[in-house]
C-alpha cells in the first residue's frame, strides 16, 4: 500500500535530508559517479550550505575499472570547494563478473602498477588501514575507524523504481525512529545508511533547484550496462518543472581481432558460426574448428619404431604391470634383476644388518667403521691395523751419541752432541795440586767427556780432559793447581774449519760455516778434528 503526502518528491527529499543533519553529528554523501548519486548529492549540498553545514563530505571507493568519463566526472565532484572529499584508492577486493576463470578481482594492487588502468589522484586516500578489503564491507569499517566517536550516517542515492526487492526492504522494518528507508550499520556506534530519494521515479517532476546546483541541460555521465550512458535534466516549458532523461548513444562493435604467432588479438564480438560449425570450437585465428583426436601410441617391434599417442588404458589386473615399448602392460622377467641378496660384514667396515639370499625389501642398516676404542686415553686417535682406535707409542730418545754407518769401507766414527759450557765447582775437599781432579759432595752434570778444554783460576791454558773416571773424578792432561770452591768450564774449542769424509771416500772441507749451516753430506765421518768440535749437530 503507498501513501501520498501533498508534497513532491523534491520537497519530501529536502525533508528527510533535514532531518538526518538535525539528528547525526555528521552527515556523508555515498557518491558513485551516477545519476541517482548526483541527485542526492545535490540535494544535500542545498540543504548543508542553507545550514552552514560546508564543506559537505563526499566519499567515493575507487574501484579502478571505472569508465574514465565517470572519473573526469568524479575528479570535477572532488575539487569542488563544497566537498571535503573522501576519494578512496587504496588496495580492494571485487568481485569479478567479467570473468570465469578469476573469480575476484584485485584494484590497485601495489605490484602491479604497470596495469594500472587510471592513475591515482594527488588527493586522494590510498592507505587501506581499515583491515577490511571487500567493496561492501568497507563503507561499514570506514565509520567504524574514522568516525567511532561520532553518530554518523551515509546518504545515498537507491530508488526502488529499479528493482521490487528494493521496494520490499526499503518500506517494510524501521531502521531509525520511524524510518524503514535505512540500514542499519554499527547501531551501538550510531551508524547508518538513509535513502532519502527512494521513492523517486525516472521522470519525476521537481521543483527547481538552487540556482548553481544543476542547471539545465547539464548532462551527467555514468556507468552502465550498455556503455557510457547519460542523464539530462531539462525545463521543456521553462516553468522551474525539470525532467529528467536517460539516454545512451549508438555503439557500434566489430569483431575480435585474431591473433598471430608475433601479434596479439584484440577484443570484440565472436565470429559468427557457420552452419555445421555446431561442434566445433573457436579459435584464437577467428576460425572455428573441429576438436582434435587422439590415439594411443603405436608400439615398436625390433624393426619399425612407433609413435606418439596416448597411453593405452591399463586393465585392473594392470596395477603391478609396466608399459613395455611395444604398447603392452607386462610383469617384469623373472631372469633379470636382483633375486637374491647378501652382505657380510668385513674387518673395517660393517652394515648393522648382516643379510644372507635375502630378498623382497632388504635393509642393511647403519653402515658403520666396526673399529672399537683402544687403551690410548687421548682425545685424538688414529686407526691401527688391529682395527682399534689409538696413537701411535713411543720412546722418548735420550742418546747423546749416534753411531754413522760408512756405507764404504771406512771405519766408524762416533758424533758426541754437547748442547754447551759444563760448569762445576770444586768443594772444600776438591782442592787439587795434580792433573786429577775429584769432587767429593757435588758431582757437575753428566756432559763431562774427553778432549774437552778446562778453564779457570789455576788451570793453565790449553788443558784438556785426558780421561773421565766417572761423574766424579777427571784426569787432565797438564797438571793444575787449583783451590776448593773454584768454579771450572769445561767445553770445546771452536775450530775455523771441519772436514768431513764422504761415503765415496772424498774429503770435504767446510772453512768458517755459518751458524746453523747443515753439512751437504748423507753420512759423514768425522776426521782431523783434533781438540774437537764446538757445538755440531748431528742429523739423523
């Protein structure tokens, strides 16, 4: 049932446009670019600028795939000084209509800025911080984040004219106090959409806008169905009744354009089918063709090679079977492969499974070194022979003489290592007035030998070691005439020159070597040293 008041449908929208300014702290005009948008922006306009309500916030979600006549249109609606403009830009989730293989569609997606199809405005949003990425939702987190602290509603332009549903939702439950023409967003926040021209038809009559809100014949474009389509508010009889036309121009299409191995098509109308093209396909060429059969493959047989095609059908007793080269599903042969296996361990290496003819599924287990630890108890070991981790053993070599073997016929010849001075000092007891000298209670160290040269008060010069008794008492070669308690040197004169037989018999003479310089001989025998050799070393 309609109930009709004395009003137009202008003055009753004027009405309800009033009301929802006098009621909500904050009042946002939902624009898309359209007919029905525009009307209830301009409404609003009237009605916020007569209340000192400007600028009037406008706010319009970016969808990117928009008609560039609706953007130019929408860009002119943005900088208007009247409009605090809300121009969303941001990354959004659509739902895709134009396409059955992507279900969604995603707009202004950050990577893909190359397939941008409009670039972004200066002023516009582009931060989605609203942790919601669906067209429909989105109006609802807006308020929710933006304006959680204010009673907030949206006026958008609906008309029930366009579809029964409408009519049904739009007059049946209220929304707000004695509205139905609303919807509830976030009721706890005071959030709603309002309707206020839902009752307008196509070609209402109004009464005449403000001076500058429309004028007549301006025309405005918007998104439709079948193209760029128009609104166009005229005043046929110029008596302020103004109506409104949609009208939409003549299009004309063609044909897809085909593509080619080098160039892309284009897109278009299909190509008409001709008659028996019942069954057949579209192609990419513009041609429309039959679907292609295919066949199995035809084996080999030791003479003829076969062809592709596809895999014959396996049967249900196939399942175990292999594809032979000649198109039929076999058993393996029984004569070929592994049938049996066997592994034993070995001295070094072991296998934690030792298997004997085994077959089927066979393990061998952890693959191992068998060797065990030895008694060494150091941390770095090596692998003996016996297969036991240990380090090798050894004696620590305390020989001051090494014996040179003359691989000739010559003699052998002893190398005593002296590593210096030995000094020792006669006690009371060791005073000495002969060429023998004892020490009683402190016996020097063990490096005492013969032809070493003695040194100190009441030794003469030149006196060397004739004999060593033992550790304890020497024989000199001159007599000396010493006190207790004098400290003596023994040690070996430094000779400028040592010469050296070779194992072929051959002396080398080697005259003032430096230190550290090595004898260029494998085994040497020493000859003509006479007092002997300071400080020679001996290499093994």
């Amino acid at each position: 049932m309609k109930f009709y008041s004395n009003n137009n449908v202008y003055e009753e929208a004027i009405k309800r446009i009033e009301f929802f300014f006098d009621e909500f702290e904050e009042v946002i005009v939902g624009f898309s670019g359209g007919k029905d948008s525009t009307v209830t922006l301009h409404l609003a306009l009237e009605v916020a600028e007569k209340r000192n309500r400007l600028p009037l916030k406008v706010l319009f979600i970016d969808q990117e795939a928009e008609w560039q006549g609706t953007i130019d249109y929408v860009k002119k609606v943005m900088y208007d000084e009247r409009v605090e403009p809300l121009w969303f830009q941001m990354p959004i989730v659509i739902t895709n209509n134009a396409s059955t293989e992507h279900r969604y569609s995603y707009c202004w997606d950050e990577n893909k800025k190359e397939e941008w199809l409009h670039p972004k405005d200066p002023i516009s949003i582009k931060e989605n911080k609203y942790n919601c990425e669906r067209f429909h939702d989105l109006f609802k987190a807006i308020l929710q984040v933006d304006f959680k602290d204010k009673k907030t509603c949206y006026l958008a332009g609906v008309r029930t004219q366009e579809a029964p549903k409408r009519l049904m939702s739009l007059t049946s439950g209220l929304t707000y106090k004695d509205i139905t023409y609303g919807k509830q967003l976030t009721k706890a926040l005071g959030h709603y959409t309002f309707y206020p021209i839902y009752d307008w038809e196509i070609k209402d009559n109004q009464a005449t806008p403000s001076a500058g809100d429309v004028a007549s014949g301006k025309t405005v474009q918007f998104v439709g169905a079948t193209g760029a389509l128009s609104t166009v508010l005229t005043d046929p009889n110029s008596d302020g009744n103004f109506v409104m036309t949609l009208t939409s121009p003549n299009t004309t299409y063609s044909n897809f354009t085909t593509a080619t191995a080098q160039v892309a098509g284009a897109s278009g109308l299909v190509v008409a089918p001709p008659a028996g093209a019942q069954g057949k396909f579209l192609r990419g060429d513009a041609t429309w063709a039959t679907e292609t059969t295919y066949s199995d493959f035809t084996g080999a047989n030791g003479t003829t090679a076969g062809t592709s095609g596809l895999v014959p059908a396996p049967t249900a007793t196939d399942n175990v079977k292999f594809l032979k080269g000649d198109g039929t599903w076999a058993t393996t042969p029984d004569n070929q492969g592994v049938e049996t296996f066997t592994n034993t361990n070995g001295t070094y290496i072991s296998a934690g499974t030792e298997n004997s003819s085994a077959t089927g599924d066979v393990t061998m287990g952890t693959i191992d070194l068998s060797a065990v630890n030895g008694t060494s108890d150091t941390a770095t070991r090596f692998l003996s022979k016996d297969n036991t981790w240990d380090v090798p053993s050894y004696t620590t070599n305390t020989n001051t003489t090494y014996d040179l073997e003359n691989s000739g016929s010559g003699s052998t010849g002893n190398i005593s290592l002296v590593t210096g001075d030995v000094v020792a000092t006669a006690d009371v007891n060791g005073a000495s007035s002969g060429n023998t000298i004892t020490y009683d209670n402190e016996s020097p160290t063990n490096g005492i030998i013969d032809g070493q040269i003695v040194r100190g008060t009441g030794v003469p010069a030149g006196t060397k070691v004739a004999s060593v008794t033992n550790s304890s008492n020497f024989t000199l070669d001159q007599t000396v005439s010493i006190a207790a308690n004098i400290t003596l040197t023994y040690s070996f004169d430094v000779l400028s020159s040592i010469s050296v037989l070779t194992a072929d018999n051959k002396t080398a003479t080697f005259t003032n070597p430096a230190q550290g310089f090595v004898l260029p001989v494998s085994v040497v025998q020493i000859t003509g040293v006479a007092g002997g050799i300071s400080n020679l070393i001996a290499l093994q």
